[in-house]
C-alpha cells in the first residue's frame, strides 16, 4: 500500500475531487495547510507599500491506495490540479506499512 500525498492550489480542490470521484478512488482526508515552494512567496501592493507573503494557502489531500493504483492516482491528480503555473503543488508517494480499521478491527497489510 501507498500513502499519497498531494499538496495543490486551493481553487484546484473541486477540480480534482471530481476526477478522483469519476476514477472510482472516493476516500481522502482533505487538510488546509500553508507553505511555500520555488517561488518563496508573493510580494504584493497594499496601501502603497509592499508586502511579502510567504506562506501560501494551499490543500493537502491524503489518500491510501494499493501499489497497483498508484500510477493512475498520481496520473489524475497530475492532470487535474495542473494549471501551467508556478506553485501548481506536489505529489509524494509514501509506503504505509499497515492499515486497520477503528470500527472492526480488520487490518491490511
């Protein structure tokens, strides 16, 4: 199994839950979260000063899959959170050991 974690622009959320839904991978753990990339910030114009932000607004979605999903996982997210621009996110790929449910106790491996 794989954890993977992807940190997207904000206005990109419905876009990719949408795809994810339409490929049939329906549980994740949305997180709002802030950080910063390549691009250290913005600078912007506020009351004729200027003003560096730099840390973002971004969204954080965490989802377990398979070995055998995670290609198209990261394929859809790829896609659909992409807009050409700086600070489009990242995708990590992260091994999970074990996963058992709270309710029932039943495990994967």
């Amino acid at each position: 199994m794989k954890m993977i974690k992807a940190i997207i622009k904000p206005e990109r959320l419905e876009f990719v839950k949408k795809a994810l839904e339409d490929k049939g991978f329906k549980g994740m753990t949305i997180t709002e979260v802030k950080g910063r990339g390549e691009q250290k910030g913005i600078a912007l114009e506020y009351r004729g000063g200027l003003m560096t932000v730099d840390l973002l607004p971004k969204i954080q979605i965490e989802i377990i899959v398979t070995d055998g999903e995670t290609e198209s996982l990261i394929t859809t997210i790829s896609e659909s959170a992409r807009t050409g621009k700086i600070g489009d996110g990242r995708i990590f790929v992260i091994p999970v050991e074990r996963s058992i449910r709270i309710r029932t106790g039943e495990s994967e491996q």
